[in-house]
C-alpha cells in the first residue's frame, strides 16, 4: 500500500523518494455558489483565475512521466480528483482535459456543485466514461431552502433543481454518481434526512457520501449522535439507497506531522503546489508553483522537508488524512511491524 511505502521512507528503511499516489487538481477559483462553509472562500476572492487548458495538458504529461524523470524512487499516481478552490466544472474544457488524463492511465474523479455536469456528461467520450472511477456531487441538503440556506447559489434563482437533472442525466449516461452532503443542524432532522435520501434514490446515484460538518473557525466537527446515526440507517433502509458515514477524523491524532503530504499534492489553478488538503493560499503549506517550476523537482526537496517538519498537527482542524496518518504513526512507532514487507 502506498502509505506502507511511506513508513518505510519515515523510518530510514529506504533513502528513495516517495511518490505522490493521488494529487488534487484546481481547474479554477471561480464559483457560483458561495456556501457558507467553504474553506477556500478568503483564497477564492484573491485569486479569481480559470487556468489554461494547454496548462493542464502539459502538466498531466509531467506528472504521467513522474517515474520516467524520478527513476530511482517507490510508488507511482494512481488517481486524481478534479476539484477545486471553484467549482471544477465552469472551466469550458472540463470533459476533454479529464479524457487526457484517462488516456494517460489516471483513475479520474470529480468532486462538483453538479450546476454544469452537462460539460462532463457531453466532454467525455462514450468509450472513456468507463475511466471516470466516480463523480461526487456536493448538495447537503434535498429541500430547496435549505440547500439554498447553505450553499447560496451566485445566480438568479436557486441551482437545485438543475443539479438534480444533471444527476439523472450524468446517470443515465453510463458514469458512476456519488451524492455527498455534510451534516449540520440545518439538515439532520428526520425531514431532511428523508428528502436527502429520497433524492438519492430519485436520481439513480450510486450511493450517498455523506460526513460531519467541520467548523474551521472553531475546529470543531459537528456531534453525529448514536440517534442520528439510527435514523439514517432507518432512511436508508426505507428507500434502499446504500450510504457510507466514515467518522475517520473524529479518532485522535497520534502524531504531530503531517505523514501525507508526501502522497498527496493540491495543484491550485493559480499554480500553487500545496501540500494539505485544507491549505489553499496558506503560504507555510506551499511548496511552489506548477505553472513555472517542475514538481517532480520539488518533491522530497529541502522546502518540502522544511514544511514537514514545521507543520505542527495538533493545532490542525479535523482533516481528511487523519486515518492514514494514524497508520504511518503505528509504523514509526513500532518499525518491527515493516520488516515483514522488507522480507
């Protein structure tokens, strides 16, 4: 597994550069939602950029030909998101920069606001569909109002009745839909839990991803009590639609840096290389620029190792790598459990 790599790097067992097997790539800093959570609101407003499609082709061609420039190294990128300090899908070109990456071998996927999935469903080859893994579509709530409450759409009127169509339609078509939603107060009431899943089952997604709510202000996640969590299980039951409620980063950190940020970059459109996943913009995270510098000449260099050990996690919000990170943790801790995979 890649993070078993990693350890082995960590703990001196290899001197070989690590590589990243999964990167997040920004298409653009535009919106047109606004809600009220997004923790990319204050870098979004300095830096309202689309970036060029000739950009991104040429990146996807460094980062297929990463093990060709860095041949003494472990690991490979297995998979990318399309996602975004802005919504992914208001670049025009969307469908043919993510069919570049299926022909150069990646595993694609798309995190969206569904507004202008059409640009995927008619941008993607029918004989390619099969190379997008999944899309994620963000709704958090299936009741007009209070979808419009938190994610308060930047048009005329309300967004949700047209990324309800472009489910059906982006299903319809042959691609793997994911509904995610974050729960909060507004919307874990028993109403709203059956509307969201009502939703789900309407459209013919796949299945609903949904997580806490974490409030970066006050670093704190939002309380899933053992009640809620039987009344989504009764919901879901009742209109048999298949969830996941992962409570990954509920559990304690058992470290105190950031062991991913050696998997997993976040290319920005405005060209930021940043190395934590809710760091856009934030200088102590950014290891350079894509747009002018090659990152395959940046990794495991001194400013990557610098960033590593300054990052101090304990004064980190709950974060996505937190499973991961608690893994490497066991193999530092006890290396005796990594000399099976040398052997």
């Amino acid at each position: 597994m890649p993070y078993t790599d990693l350890s082995l790097r960590l703990t001196g067992r290899t001197n070989l550069p690590v590589l990243p097997n999964h990167v997040d790539i920004d298409l653009t800093n535009v919106c047109n939602q606004d809600c009220f959570y997004c923790n990319s609101a204050d870098f979004r407003a300095k830096n309202l950029i689309t970036g060029k499609t000739n950009q991104y082709l040429n990146l996807l061609d460094q980062l297929a030909n990463w093990k060709q420039h860095t041949p003494h190294s472990i690991g490979s990128i297995r998979s990318m998101h399309f996602t975004g300090g802005g919504e992914p899908t208001v670049h025009k070109n969307i469908g043919p920069i993510m069919a570049y990456a299926i022909d150069k071998g990646f595993h694609v996927s798309l995190i969206s606001n569904g507004s202008k999935l059409h640009r995927v469903v008619e941008g993607i080859p029918k004989d390619k569909i099969e190379g997008v893994a999944w899309i994620g579509i963000d709704i958090d709530s299936a009741r007009p109002e209070t979808y419009e409450s938190i994610r308060r759409s930047l048009t005329r009127d309300t967004l949700y009745h047209i990324v309800v169509k472009n489910i059906k339609s982006a299903v319809d078509a042959g691609f793997r839909v994911d509904i995610k939603g974050l729960l909060m107060p507004q919307n874990t009431n028993e109403d709203e839990i059956n509307a969201l899943f009502e939703m789900v089952s309407y459209t013919g997604a796949r299945q609903l991803h949904i997580r806490p709510f974490v409030d970066m202000k006050t670093k704190k996640l939002f309380e899933v009590t053992d009640e809620l969590k039987q009344l989504i299980q009764t919901v879901a039951e009742k209109h048999n639609v298949k969830y996941r409620l992962p409570l990954g980063r509920e559990a304690p950190r058992t470290y105190s840096k950031c062991h991913q940020m050696f998997l997993y970059p976040i290319l920005a459109a405005n060209g930021d290389i940043c190395v934590c996943c809710e760091g856009r913009g934030k200088e102590k995270f950014l290891l350079g620029n894509w747009k002018n510098q090659d990152i395959r000449d940046l990794w495991w260099g001194e400013k990557h190792l610098e960033i590593y050990n300054s990052v101090n996690t304990h004064l980190c919000p709950p974060c996505k790598p937190n499973r991961i990170n608690n893994l490497i943790q066991e193999d530092i801790n006890d290396p005796s459990k990594l000399e099976r995979v040398i052997m």
